[in-house]
C-alpha cells in the first residue's frame, strides 16, 4: 500500500520521465502534473505507470498544488522531474517527518558538478536563503525536494503559483513555527543536458528572483 504520493510537475521532461519513474522507491506513488507539455510528456507518464494530472495554469506553483489536491496519502513528497534529484533521496526525507523531528524535511543540493547549478542561480539561491536564515530558518537552499504531511502542507494556505511558492512555504512554516529539518541530496545535471527553465539561464533566474522578491517584501 502506498503512504507516500510524490508530486512531480513537468513541462517537457519527456526525455527525464523514464529514469525518474523508474527510480521511485517502493510506496512511492508517482503523481506527475504535466502544466502544458508539448513533447508529450504526460503519455511516456502514463506508460511507465505514473498518476497524471494536467495543470492548464502555468506556473510551478501551480503544478505543485494541483498534485498536492489531487494526492491522497498521508506524506507528500514534491520533486523536480529533470533527473537532476535522485528519487532514492526521498525515503531520507519522509523518515524525518515520519519520526516527528521535523514538520518539513528539505533537500539541500550538492551539485557534482559545477554545470550541474550555474553560479548565477547559487548566488541567487545563497542570497534568498540567508534571509530566510534571519527569520529564523535553518536552511541553506530553496530546494525543489521536499517532503512534509499532506494536511500540513494544505494547511499552510500558499498563494503564490509560480517560481515564488518553495519560498512562500517556508515563510509560511516559519511564522507557523514549524520543525524545518535539511537535508544534503545529489544534484546532477539534467537527464536531456538542456538548460533549466529557471536557472539554467540569468533570465530564469532574474524571473525567479522577482517573483521571491514578492514574496520576502
């Protein structure tokens, strides 16, 4: 019986969707929410056996709560389908909240290579989480891996629907007092090779900032 639902939002991941299925643990009910796919990856989702939800608003906001509405289990994972995270990482992650140490278990990337997290998006990501650090947080990474109780997650009430919704959680855990437990995972460059849609270039990174920056001030 599965009691852990991974929600896994994608936009063009065709290529990424077979290892990353393929390398769910076992009880780890795959949920990818395709926001708009044109390479079809909602159909290789389907054939290797994945839940799949399609989310006609863009955002990764967006796709992240539409899995988490449409999962059912009791501890929800969300993770990045680009094969850059190694699904094995999550059984880490769920244990913590499982155990009642933490509310919210995150991943912090430790990239194996430099091509793996451009300096731009590090720098950006450095910046953002020294002031969630200064609210009180113990995190080092705005990471997108993460693992908490379904209900705690619904709870928290996140508005935001595009790049700015990891940050607002852990806003939203902060001023909730939550347990935030961190965590090192693997981080690897993406399966196709082909940039991030957000950090892969300054663009994307400068989009996300913007859309953190709504949320910090």
């Amino acid at each position: 019986m599965n009691d852990v639902d991974v929600v896994l939002p994608c936009l063009d991941e065709a290529l990424a969707l077979p290892g990353v299925l393929a390398g769910m643990p076992p009880g780890f009910r795959p949920i990818v929410v395709d926001n708009g796919s044109v390479d079809g990856s909602a159909e290789v989702a389907e054939e290797h056996g994945a839940v799949v939800v399609r989310e006609p608003r863009r955002g990764y906001g967006a796709a992240v709560h539409a899995g988490l509405e449409a999962a059912t289990a009791e501890f929800v994972c969300v993770l990045d389908c680009d094969g850059s995270l190694d699904p094995a990482a999550l059984p880490s992650l769920v244990s913590v909240v499982r155990a009642g140490r933490a509310e919210l278990a995150v991943g912090r990337r430790v990239p194996v290579t430099a091509a793996a997290w451009p300096w731009h998006a590090r720098a950006g990501n450095a910046v953002i989480a020294g002031l969630l650090r200064r609210r009180g947080l113990p995190v080092h990474d705005i990471g997108p891996v993460r693992a908490a109780r379904r209900r705690d997650l619904l709870g928290l009430g996140v508005e935001d629907r595009g790049f700015g919704y990891p940050l607002e959680l852990l806003c939203r855990a902060a001023d909730a007092r939550w347990r935030v437990c961190e965590l090192d995972v693997t981080y690897r460059p993406r399966t196709t090779g082909t940039k991030s849609k957000v950090s892969g270039s300054l663009r994307g990174t400068a989009r996300a900032v913007r859309d953190m920056a709504g949320v910090l001030w």
